[in-house]
C-alpha cells in the first residue's frame, strides 16, 4: 500500500517544542457542556446537557500492536498494520464523526499528522461506533468527513469493532504511539491525551503532550512515563445482537 503524504506547512497552533523532552504538564478541569434551547408552553427554556466523558483505560506499554485490515471509506482501499513496517514508529488514533471531544480537535489533528508524517511517521485513524445507534457515523459520513477535513492519513472503519477491542480502546479520540525497533514489532511507547485542552475548558489546542511524546520516539529519546489519559466520548458499542 502506497504511504499517505502530507501537504501543508506546520501551524502556528502547534506548540513549538525543544529537543529536549521534558514531562508533561498537570491536569487542568475538564467541565463540558452542550447547550439547546427548548420550547414549553409558549416559553424558551435553556436546558445543560453534559456530554459523555470517558476516560481512556491504562494499557501495558510495550506491549505489540495488534494486527486489523479495514476498510477505508473514502477510497475502498483496504489497509493492514504490516502497510506501515517501513515506518519507525506509527499512531493508531480512535475518533468518530459526531464526538464533541473530537470536533474539539479535528483541524488541529490534522495539523500535527501532516507535520510529523512528513518527518516519517505513520498514521491511521479507525472510527469503531455503531452504526445502529449512530448512523451518523457511519462509512458515508466518514468519507465526506475525511474529504472536507482533507485528512492526510487514512481513516478506517471497524464494523465489527473487533479492532477498538483488540486495541482495549473505550473512547474517542484515543492515542496509541508505536515505535518500531528494525524488525521488531511495533510496541507501544504512549498511550495518553493530544493535550488538556477539552470543549468548553478555555484551553487552547496545542498537542503538546502527543507532540511532545511523537518527537521523542522519532528521535530516539525515553519518553516520559507519566502520561495522562485521553478524554472524550464513549465508544458507542453495537447493541446486542447487532452487529
């Protein structure tokens, strides 16, 4: 399979980092709140609606990356975890379409994988939700997402959502960094948050902490063990018996 390229200079939204990497910086609140208006006898009432908010689960580092072959959307190309041997090291993302938590990072996601994939890394995305409880994430909305958003790295779906299990993934967006060691299979190296930025929180975006964690693993450096976990929406599970 032929290996995706990136088009675009890096942005300024990115957080310039050192050579050096240093730990990660320390939690900040992550309130998020959905607002709608609703209308009762006449009268417009403002209700809050929480979002959903998972965290992601710890998972063993070093441990191999697990084997998938999906589908992508947009193309109809079907890609493997062995289309991405030649690369030193690889980032496995789970996001949807609808996720607030995602929305939240979406242009900034791309902002990153374009800058490091043209420093070598590889990157996929796979969405795992259910389209029976949320067709809106669907292949179709899938495709035209990766289009508008002129995603640089292929974004795969997982119907079966074998795959989120394998990879022990509960929610989206969620971050696994492999490296890759010569012939060695990849082994994960950081499993944690783009960076403390959430909707609502008045955080900027930067990807300080997936940056930071990527630089290191392409330059050859330890990276720091205290990593913090990814934020967002639960990963919508097929309802039993759908699959």
């Amino acid at each position: 399979m032929a290996s995706v390229t990136a088009l675009h200079p890096p942005s300024s939204t990115i957080a310039r980092l050192g050579s050096n990497c240093r730990s990660l910086v320390s939690p900040s609140p992550l309130p998020v709140y959905r607002f709608a208006r609703r209308r009762r006898n006449s009268s417009t009432k403002l209700l809050v609606v929480r979002a959903a908010r998972t965290e992601s689960k710890s998972v063993s580092l070093g441990s191999r990356a697990p084997d998938f072959e999906l589908e992508e959307p947009l193309t109809g190309n079907v890609w493997k975890l062995e289309d991405f041997e030649s690369y030193p090291a690889l980032l496995v993302m789970f996001i949807c379409n609808h996720c607030p938590f995602v929305k939240h990072l979406k242009k900034d996601i791309v902002k990153l994988t374009t800058i490091y994939m043209k420093k070598g890394l590889g990157v996929v995305a796979i969405s795992s939700n259910s389209i029976v409880t949320h067709p809106q994430d669907g292949p179709v909305f899938m495709a035209e997402d990766a289009r508008n958003l002129n995603y640089p790295f292929p974004y795969l779906y997982d119907h079966s959502q074998d795959v989120a299990r394998d990879y022990g993934a509960v929610c989206t967006p969620e971050f696994y960094l492999f490296k890759k060691d010569g012939r060695r299979p990849f082994e994960l190296v950081y499993h944690g948050q783009f960076d403390d930025s959430r909707p609502s929180n008045n955080v900027t975006v930067t990807g300080r902490d997936l940056s930071l964690a990527i630089d290191c693993v392409l330059s050859g450096q330890p990276i720091p063990p205290n990593q913090k976990p990814s934020v967002g929406c639960s990963i919508k599970w097929h309802p039993e018996g759908n699959v």
